[in-house]
C-alpha cells in the first residue's frame, strides 16, 4: 500500500462478520516490505462459488485454473498473494498455484479444486514456493483479522483501503453482503480489471449467483476505467455461505431474488467506484453519461471512448473545459454518431447542442464545476434510447511517476 493517499479515498466502511466466512492473514515476504501480503479466507462446506475472471490472453494460472474451478460452484478457502502476480510464468507458475491448493487443502480437509487463488503483482516472476509455502502455513495458524486487514493485505500500489456492505431481506431473513477489493492501475473494463471478493452468508445456487455476478459486472466493473490496460489477473469472485438459513435462491422467482441481486449490484457499484477514486495518480473522480446512442452497448462504447482518452483526461486534470476534445473521442469511437445532432456538457451545463456551441454559453459554472473533486460530463448523442454510465480519474504526472518506477 502506498504512503501517500489519494485525495479521493473513502474511510473504510464498518463491515459486520458473515457467518461461515473466517480471515486470516500472514506475511509470505514476496517483496521488500514490512507487512502482511498473503490473505486467506476460509469458507463453510457447501459454499457456492461464482467468478468473472480477465480476458486478457496472457492470463496468469489462477486465472486460468480459476476458470475451470468455478464450473463445480464450490469453494473452501481462498487465498490472495500480494506483490507478484505469478503471470506469464509458465509451468513453474502453475506448479506454485497447484502447491498452495494442495497445502490449503490438506490442512482443511477439503478437496484441491475448492482452493481458490489469486495473486497480484510484478508480471513474469514466478511465484516463490517455498515463501507461498511458509507464508500459507503461517495464515494456517494465524488469529482470526478483521475485513480492513484483509483488504490491506490484497493491496498493492493502492492507497487506501477499500470495502463494501449491503444488507438485503430474503425468504423473511436479512442477509449480509460484504466485499474488499484492490485495484488502482492497470485497470480498464474488459470483465473485472482488478481482485475483488464478496462473500454473503445468503443461501444462493451457484447458478444463480453466477447469474446474478455476470450481470452486476457488466454494469459496474466493465463500467470503471483508470489507464485503458486490462491486467493479467483480474478476477471477482462472490460466495455465497448459505449460512443466515434462507430458503436456497435459484431463479429470479424466488422469494427475496430481487433484493439479493439489487443488494449485490450495489456492492459491485460501491467497489468499482472505489478503484476508480484509487486510480494511481487520480485527483478528480469523473462520471461520463452518455444518452440517445443507438443502443445501449453502443453508449458504453461511446463512453469508454472519452473515458479512455488521454486528452480529455488531462484537460480534466489541468481544469480545462475543453469540450472539443470529448467531440474528438466521441467521432473516434466506431460507433454511429451524427455531428449536427451531438450535445455536449459538464455538470449539467450545456457547452453545445445539436452540433454547435450554444450562442449563450457561459463558461464560469463549467470552470467551477472542473475546480472539484467529482466531475460529470453529459453527451447525448440524439439518435436512439440507449444509455450508459462510465467512470475513470483524471490523468496526471502522478500516474508517471507511479508506473515508471514500478519494479522498484
């Protein structure tokens, strides 16, 4: 975790405990540091599993043994490795996966195939087996931590600690949903773009939880971009305990459904916002909503497009309401769009409409609105009823200075 903390971090939410879900944390010592970085949750029988993992093609072995983990929907334990992703490490990488499986595995009595890891990290160093072993063992034995240690412990260049909860009434029972999460560069919507977990003691069927996963990632994490790279390891995963006694959810028409996955969209919503407020370098937290596009796949695209743009980000970290350049990335986009239609603003202040700027334009509001630390821009395209919302950060020197001297 990095010393300087971003001007945007949120302090860390008070998170109660759920029920069949036991934190632990140890240090392995895969870097220089004086701190924990192995994290390990360990999880009830019978615990369903769902996952969104990366699809970046040079995906590390968690990713891809996580894949094929996932199609059983069910998880003992998971553990999370800070400070080296074990990505394009080849079978050397592998067999430190499979080690930790195994070790993990036999102290809990568990099948292998329900020891989910992740691991976050320099690219292209092998995974060290005989610190992964020490540093399992030693999360083995460790005392019971709370969920702020643990979201500490999966952090790499992030800043701050980052959390979410949300409550939801299902079959007359209130259930639990609590997530960490880690991520500040790197990260551009391609499936997650980052390590996010969620665990709730809900009774849900791996199905439905996957169901009700995919669909909150496409609104939320596929929504957040801080630098346009997706990374080697990206994975979010949800477990579901079964432990508050629920009738066990399986389809939309089981009573409590729609307040589960409400309550699971709005923790996935709360996490990518925290990443994108983490963005390596970011000082503002900027919101991009884009209306009247075709559809509203073609609106997301649209909006990723600016989001993604080095120039609109820049004028957005130096304060400049320099419209021309949200045009520029709109045009560049692919998507269809039609100049004489296009209407442009910031913070709910109109620069242009219908292709041309407003006679009555005033620029001092739009000024004021860029001087803070939250920033909207609005682009109706005035084709169609599609709609999205993206979020990204502002693009500054810090960014640079992170990320030129990263190995170190």
């Amino acid at each position: 975790m990095s010393d300087a903390v971003s001007p945007l971090a949120s302090p860390f939410p008070a998170m109660p405990p759920v029920a069949g879900v036991t934190l632990r944390v140890a240090r392995a010592g895969y870097k220089d540091w004086g701190r924990c970085d192995l994290t390990f949750a360990e999880l009830a029988e019978g615990t369903a599993v769902a996952g969104v993992f990366t699809r970046n093609v040079c995906c590390s072995s968690e990713v891809e043994l996580g894949r094929e983990q996932i199609k059983a929907g069910r998880a003992r334990a998971l553990v999370v490795n800070a400070g080296n992703s074990n990505a394009f490490t080849g079978y050397r990488g592998r067999e430190a996966v499979e080690q930790i499986m195994v070790q993990v595995a036999d102290g809990l009595g568990c099948d292998a195939g329900q020891v989910f890891v992740s691991s976050t990290g320099v690219i292209g160093v092998p995974l060290p087996k005989d610190k992964a072993r020490d540093g399992v063992a030693a999360a083995l034995v460790a005392e019971p931590c709370g969920w702020e240690d643990a979201a500490h412990t999966i952090g790499t260049t992030d800043t701050f600690a980052k959390g979410a909860t949300a409550q939801a009434v299902v079959d007359g029972r209130t259930v639990t949903l609590c997530a960490i999460i880690k991520g500040s560069g790197m990260i551009a919507p391609d499936m997650a773009t980052m390590l996010g977990y969620i665990f709730t003691d809900a009774a849900v069927s791996p199905a439905f939880l996957q169901e009700c996963l995919s669909a909150a990632n496409r609104e939320t994490f596929s929504c957040i971009t801080v630098d346009s790279d997706t990374s080697t390891s990206d994975t979010v995963l949800a477990f579901a305990t079964g432990k508050a006694g629920n009738a066990p959810l399986t389809a939309f028409d089981s009573p409590g459904a729609d307040a589960f996955a409400s309550a699971l969209q709005d923790v996935c919503r709360q996490l990518a916002h925290l990443v994108v407020k983490d963005g390596e370098g970011a000082q503002k937290f900027i919101a991009i909503s884009v209306s009247g596009a075709v559809s509203d796949a073609s609106a997301r695209t649209v909006g990723l497009a600016i989001a993604n743009s080095p120039l609109v980000k820049t004028a957005i970290a130096g304060e400049d309401a320099n419209w021309g350049r949200v045009v520029m990335a709109v045009g560049k986009a692919g998507e269809p769009a039609d100049r004489d239609k296009l209407s442009i603003g910031f913070g709910g202040t109109w620069a242009a409409r219908d292709g041309l700027p407003l006679a009555d334009y005033d620029e001092a509001p739009v000024a004021a609105h860029l001087k803070g630390r939250e920033i909207s821009i609005e682009v109706d395209l005035g084709l169609g009823e599609g709609r999205a919302t993206v979020w990204t950060c502002d693009l500054t020197h810090g960014y640079i200075s992170i990320n030129a001297d990263y190995r170190s």
